[in-house]
C-alpha cells in the first residue's frame, strides 16, 4: 500500500467525525439561526487549516519543516480559539485584561495608570468561567460599533494583589496600547490584546522547535494542545511561561545532543528564559535545574560549568527578590483569621498531616491533572471536551517521543531521572503553594490546582517515556501528525456546538 492510499485511509474515520460535529453545529443553529453564519466560518477556516496542514503532510513527507507546520497551525487554531471563548471565559482573564490595561496605561504614559474608560470594562453579556450563546450574540452585535466615551472609572481593586512582575503581561499590554492608539472599541481592543499574547506564544513555540535537534514534532504537538491555545489567545500569562518553558527545554536537548563548546548565544537564551519564568510563577525555578544536565565537555571544564550555573541561580535568586518577594510576604504573614486556610508556621508543624494531605490529593487528581494539561476542561474548566478526544491526543504525544530505528540522540538514564525528578519538585511546589493559599483547613486534601500548571512539564514527562526496548519506525511520524491535527481541531468545533446549543 503506497503513502498516499494510506493516508486516505487514516484520514477518512476523522474526515467523518469532522462532518459529523459540522453538521451538529449547524443542526443546533437552527434554534439561533443569528449564530448560524458564526457557525458556518468556524467550520469553514478550520476545514481550510486541517485541509492545508494535510496536504503538506502527504506532498512534502519526505522533507516537512516541523518548525513552519506547527507554527502556521498553532496560529491559525490559536485565532479561532481566540473567536470561539468568549471574553473572560477564561480561568481570571477578567482579572488578567486589568493588569494589562494597567500597563498599557503606563506604556501610554497616562498620569494615572489605575483608571480607565469606563467603556472598555463593559463586560455585559459576557460570564466569567463560562462559554455563553449571548457571549457570541455580544460579539456579533456589538463588534463594528463606534467606540464610546462613558468617564473614568479606578480599576486598582478589579487588579490582581499585585504588579511588582510586569513581564508576563508585556504582550499583552502592548496590544491594548497599540488599539488605543488606534481608537478602536472595547471589543476590537480587547481581541488585540489577545492577539499580541496568541503571536508572542507562536514566536516562542517556532523558536523552540526551531532549536530542538529531536523530538520536533513531540514540541510542536504540545504547543497545539486545546490547553495551550486557549491559554495562548486568552489574556493568561500562561501563555508566557509555556512558551519560554518550551524555549528553555529545546536549549536544553540541543545542548546535550551537540558535542562543540556551549557558546555564548547558547548560554545567554539560558539565562533570559531563567530570569523570566522564575517571578512569574515560583513553581517553574526548578526547571532552571535542567542546566546541570548539559555535558561537561560543553564548557570545557567542571568549573567553569559550575560557575555559568551559580551565575543562573544568582540572577533568578536577584530577580525573584525584587519582584516575588512582596507576594511571597503575602503568603507567609496572611492571617487565618481573614481566610480558612494554613499558614506557613501551621504546615511546618505538622509535617505528617501535610504528607497525608499530599498523597490523598495524588490519589484524587493525578489522573485528572494530566487530562486537564491536554484539555478535557476548557473555558473556566466548565467546558469539558470529549474523553476520547484527549485520550488520543495523550497517546499520539507518547508515540511521538518515542525513538526510531535512525535517531542518534536518545534520552539518557540520568535524564530521564532527572525530568522526573524535577516533574515532581514542580508538582510539590504547587500542592503547597494551594494549600497556603487556596485549600480550606477542613479538606484532607489540597485545592485550587489546575492541569493547565503542568504544560511546562509536559515536554519532560513525555520525553521520559522514550527508551531502547521500544521503537518506532520512521514512517510513522506523518500518520501520527496527521490524526493529531484533525484530533486538534475537534474542540474548536465542539466549543461552538456546545456554546450554541447550551
């Protein structure tokens, strides 16, 4: 059986389901026909991007640039996740929209960056945590109005408990500045600033895939994951560590795979991708670990390995305190009497009990978490995906890291020891973090954490997965991405099927 026959035959079953959730978003329009053409150009640019993403799949399977695929698909589903969740639907994109207009603010040099036009925070019609018909109903009616002028409210107590790390909202706050200065409506800033998010995320994942000399397709299928796009085309700083996480771990497997002196260019992306993820989320510092795995011989000798390291740490350890320290404080002197929770002195009294409560939250959510990574949960984790759906795309990703009969680099021992060592520290730092700040004293288990926190470390966990007793051959690579791009699309429509139709 040639190539060609057998990708038709791989295509087929999805090119049915793909029909077959068109066909159920136009049968639930029918009750709203207003949304009906909405539904109609949904179904129509995702047809077009699988329709494209395959062709060049099966014309150019030989010589396929992962590191243009993923990118144009990532973009593209990334603009119609940006179109299908609605405004603030997102997990705190409420809250993440007003620290950005904050910074544009001062970006604009406005005398008083904590107020605003009152228009631009009209979020009527729209529900936080949740995907809505009357959402879409909003958009359609109100996208091409004139903008308004209805005073200046203050926005300080509608922003998150600070601004000392303002980085992660960069993006963001740059395109809120830039539609402002164009005079555009509440509406049309708002989707501009999702959009300088979307294309700062799809910059990161063309770098990353662009230095990884292996599992390039592993890094690309993960930065098209539900998750990750929502997160991308929302106002979610997520975006921002994922993509500078996937930076800083593609370093990292080129680093170990080449054999010439690290050079300076080399040790510099480690250092920025260190000093930015660090105060976005303290969880993530452990990743800066992953240095001490690139080879001795890459430096020239043990110390000055060691000095380039301290180096590293030093600069997130400087960072971190200028600008995490605050909340930090926070955290440690919040009294219990405000909220239900454990304090710093409690838990470290009582380290047995914090040990139960860990296992007991393992037990509970694991399996949860990881489904959560892929996107079983979307919008504020209301919108639950079809099972199978993530199911497949779970095992595609573990068969697109594993090795075939003509890879030279393979993940070592100490490796794959050391990702999961650091897989687990990440998953701890944010148990405890949850059950300072978030879990209710009478729980015996911890709350508050989401799978999303994890799609760091998901190039970690499924590279530990590739081993010697299992291999793949090389011509598998094209049917997996194939099925993975139509698995890809299918939420994009089931969104809109669930919105209109609820």
């Amino acid at each position: 059986m040639n190539s060609k026959l057998r990708s038709i035959y791989i295509i087929a079953p999805f090119l049915i389901i793909f029909c077959s959730i068109s066909y159920m978003i136009l049968h639930a329009a029918k009750a709203a026909p207003e949304l009906k053409t909405f539904g109609l150009l949904v179904i129509l640019f995702t047809a077009m991007i699988v329709l494209l993403s395959i062709g060049v799949l099966i014309r150019r399977a030989e010589s396929i640039k992962y590191e243009k695929l993923f990118p144009f698909l990532a973009l593209g589903f990334g603009l119609l996740f940006l179109t299908v969740i609605t405004p603030i639907s997102v997990p705190d994109e409420a809250t993440h929209y007003t620290a950005s207009y904050i910074i544009s603010n001062k970006i604009l040099m406005k005398p008083n960056p904590e107020e605003a036009n009152a228009a631009d925070f009209e979020f009527i019609d729209f529900t936080k945590h949740s995907n809505t018909s009357d959402a879409y109903r909003r958009i359609i009616s109100s996208f091409l109005e004139e903008p308004k002028e209805e005073g200046s409210i203050n926005i300080a107590e509608l922003s998150i408990r600070s601004l000392y790390y303002f980085a992660e909202y960069l993006p963001q706050a740059m395109g809120i500045a830039v539609a402002r200065l164009l005079h555009l409506n509440f509406l049309q800033t708002f989707y501009v600033g999702r959009l300088f998010n979307l294309l700062f995320y799809v910059g990161c994942l063309a770098i990353a895939i662009r230095r990884v000399p292996r599992f390039k397709l592993t890094f690309g299928m993960i930065g098209i994951l539900p998750m990750a796009l929502q997160q991308a085309a929302s106002y979610s700083y997520d975006s921002y560590i994922n993509g500078l996480a996937l930076i800083y771990i593609a370093s990292l497997i080129k680093a170990c795979a080449e054999e010439n002196r690290l050079t300076k260019s080399d040790f510099l992306v480690f250092l920025i991708c260190s000093v930015l993820i660090t105060p976005a989320k303290g969880a993530y510092s452990f990743l800066v670990l992953l240095y001490s795995l690139i080879p001795t011989t890459r430096f020239g000798s043990i110390r000055e390995k060691r000095v380039s390291f301290v180096c590293i740490i030093c600069a997130c350890v400087l960072i971190f305190a200028v600008t995490a320290i605050p909340s930090v404080k926070w955290i440690v002197n919040s009294s219990v009497s405000e909220q239900n929770t454990y304090s710093v002195k409690e838990l470290l009294s009582m380290p047995g009990h914090v040990i139960v409560m860990v296992r007991n939250t393992l037990k509970k959510y694991l399996i949860s978490w990881i489904k959560e990574a892929a996107g079983e949960k979307l919008s504020g984790l209301t919108l639950q995906i079809p099972e199978w759906n993530v199911a497949s795309l779970l095992i595609l990703l573990f068969l697109s890291a594993q090795n075939t009969e003509n890879d030279a680099f393979q993940i070592t021992k100490q490796m794959r020891e050391r990702f999961i060592m650091i897989s687990v520290l990440v998953v701890v730092a944010f148990m405890l973090t949850m059950l300072i700040t978030w879990s209710d004293r009478y729980l015996n288990y911890i709350s508050g954490v989401q799978g999303r926190y994890f799609i760091p470390i998901l190039p970690l966990l499924i590279m530990s997965t590739s081993n010697s007793h299992f291999i793949v051959k090389d011509k598998i690579e094209i049917p997996i991405c194939i099925l993975y791009v139509f698995l890809a699309s299918y939420p994009i429509l089931y969104i809109v099927e669930y919105t209109i139709a609820n």
